[in-house]
C-alpha cells in the first residue's frame, strides 16, 4: 500500500464513530491522523507512556496485555483491522495502562485527542458516538470476564472458533473453516488458559469429530454440534 496514495478521509468515513461526519468535517479529523508501518513485535505503546491519541487497526494485527510482577504475559484484546483501541484512557489525561504490540506486520491509524476535541467542540453528537463505542468496549470486557468465571475451558475456546458463526444461519453439515489470526499461545493467553490445555481442547475437539485442525485453520465440521458440545475437559 502507497502510504502517500492513502485516502485518509474516505478510510475514517467508513469507520462507526465517524461515519456521520460531513466531507470538510473528515478533511479536518484527518489532519490530526497519523499513520505508521509495524513490523511484528514492534511496539504501539507501553506501560508509563502519556496517552495523547487513540489508534484504529487498518491492517494486521495488534496485541493489548499486560506482564505480571512475575514477568508473565496476560493477552488483554486482540485487536485486527478496522478495530479501535484506547479511546477511553485518552479522555483520562493518564499514561498508558497496559502496553500494545504488532503481532503481524501492521498499518495502524492513530487520531490525536485534540482532533477528538475539536469535533466534539464542533458537534456533540460526535461526544455520544465516541461514548457508544467506548460503552460496546467495556460491553465486551464484562462479557469476558463472565466468561472466565462462569464457563469452562473448553465453552471458552467454542465460543472464540464460533465467535463469528451464527448456527441459524447454517446448513446442518456444513463446513466452515476458521483460521486463527495469531499463535495458538496468544489465544490461549486472550482465552485465560494455558497453551497446553488449549491445544488439549483442540485434540478433545478434533477426536470427537466436531473439528479438523489444520495448523492455524480450524474446519469446523458442523456448527450447531460444535456450539452444543458441552466436553470434559476442567479449565487448565
């Protein structure tokens, strides 16, 4: 991609919070923007670092955690293209919380907080939208941790491989294959389970005849038999 050829205001006019923006007001949103090429395990930010913009996946892959005092790394979000992230610690007027890194190689968006303040100044509507996306986040994050507490390892991985799959809107028997974006080790971490035992789901799956398992491409034989299969396995 012709990074000079990148048409700024088309791509942030397709993006939810700004999708209601009039063309002079994206032509003003898009000089507060900056773009920046990742290679894997380049960082986005860390752990200290003022927080004076928020950032937008425009390709790739990237990767929010935490390290404990132990030095043990907890995968927070997996963030891929057309996603946002750290709206919320902006507003704050904090350093960054958690840190970011590109798990592949990465095109990522960053917006400044004072473009977010002049078109709120301009508009408050544009304040409400900012809130709604910042509101599915946080939506998202307690449906994690319910997730944690009250399911077992092995309905946690179904529901990342189904996390995209309705089972109404598929034929019985269909095939569908899912293809894991980043290590199986990095969604073990996002899932709060060891690598060990995710892989250990993922055979548990394989040997019921619920999945095939093709290095990062998981065919899921049948989506509502997956969905329905409760297992044996403890959370690991």
């Amino acid at each position: 991609m012709d990074m000079r050829a990148f048409d700024l205001p088309r791509y942030l006019s397709v993006l939810p919070l700004f999708t209601d923006l009039s063309a002079p007001e994206l032509a003003r949103l898009a000089q507060g923007c900056s773009l920046r090429r990742l290679t894997r395990g380049d960082p986005v930010f860390r752990v200290g670092q003022p927080c004076e913009e928020f950032h937008v996946t425009v390709t790739g892959q990237v990767k929010l955690f935490a390290i404990s005092p132990a030095g043990q790394e907890k995968v927070i979000e997996l963030v891929g293209p057309g996603n946002s992230f750290a709206e919320a610690l902006m507003f704050t007027g904090r350093p960054y919380i958690i840190n970011a890194q590109a798990l592949t190689d990465t095109l990522l968006l960053s917006v400044s907080k004072q473009a977010v303040l002049t078109e709120i100044e301009h508009d408050s509507r544009f304040a409400l939208r900012m809130l709604a996306g910042i509101s599915r986040r946080l939506h998202g994050l307690v449906h994690d941790v319910q997730a944690y507490a009250l399911h077992s390892g092995v309905q946690r991985v179904i529901g990342y491989l189904l996390r995209d799959q309705l089972a109404e809107d598929r034929v019985s028997g269909e095939m569908v294959t899912v293809s894991l974006p980043v290590s199986k080790a990095t969604i073990a971490s996002r899932l709060s389970l060891t690598p060990e035992y995710f892989s250990r789901v993922l055979h548990e799956l394989e040997a019921a005849g619920l999945i095939e398992v093709d290095k990062r491409d998981i065919r899921i034989r049948d989506v509502a038999n997956l969905a329905a299969y409760t297992g044996g396995q403890q959370a690991g």
